[in-house]
C-alpha cells in the first residue's frame, strides 16, 4: 500500500517537473497534478489496457515501442477531461509518456524486494 501510494506522489511530482522542462505541457497547480494522475491511472488501467490488446499486433512489430504512443493517447484524453491539465500537441504527450515510463522504471527498480539465495 505505501508503495503505491508513493508511486502515485511520483507521478503527481513528475507531472509538476514536466509542466517546467516540456513546452507545451502544462499543468495549473498541483491539485490538479493529483487529479490528473488519478484519472490517468484509471483510464490507463481500464481503456489503456483494451487498446494495448487491440494494437498488439502494433506493439508486437516495433518490439514494444507503439505502447509508447498508447500511453501518449492516454494522456491527451486525461488532458482533455481535466481542466487546468493541457497538452498542446502529440510530442508533448510523446515525452510525457517516455519521462513517465523512466522514472516508473526507476521507482520499480529502486522499490524491488531482492531474495537472498
């Protein structure tokens, strides 16, 4: 449970870092930082997954990298529900979504419980 929940302040604060560094994605403040990250859970969790089943066949024959652009539609419908949550554009999502999945990579990492041998 805390791992989520930590997992959960990374993305809000990655959000944030991201309004700074990428041109054309902003976000007003961090209360919407939280709304929108919980929304892009749920709708990742949920139509995310029905199109990653159905561009399979995509994500199959670029070894991995279309999901990429799965998550970045993802993002530009999360912007268009939440107000004070812009994406102004297909790149932006695009980074958005590749700096999302390093730094969940990184959390994964960092967080991974190792068994001794």
């Amino acid at each position: 449970m805390a791992k989520a929940i930590l997992q959960f302040a990374l993305i809000v604060a990655t959000f944030l870092i991201l309004t700074r560094i990428v041109s054309g994605f902003f976000v007003r403040d961090w209360g919407v930082a939280v709304i929108a990250a919980l929304l892009f859970g749920l709708v990742n969790a949920t139509l995310g997954f029905v199109l990653k089943i159905l561009t399979f066949p995509l994500i199959l024959l670029t070894f991995g990298l279309f999901s990429f652009v799965v998550n970045a539609v993802m993002l530009l419908l999360v912007s268009f529900l939440v107000p004070g949550f812009r994406i102004e554009g297909f790149w932006p999502a695009l980074v958005a979504a590749l700096v999302l999945a390093a730094v969940n990579m990184l959390f994964n990492a960092i967080t991974k419980e190792r068994r001794e041998p």
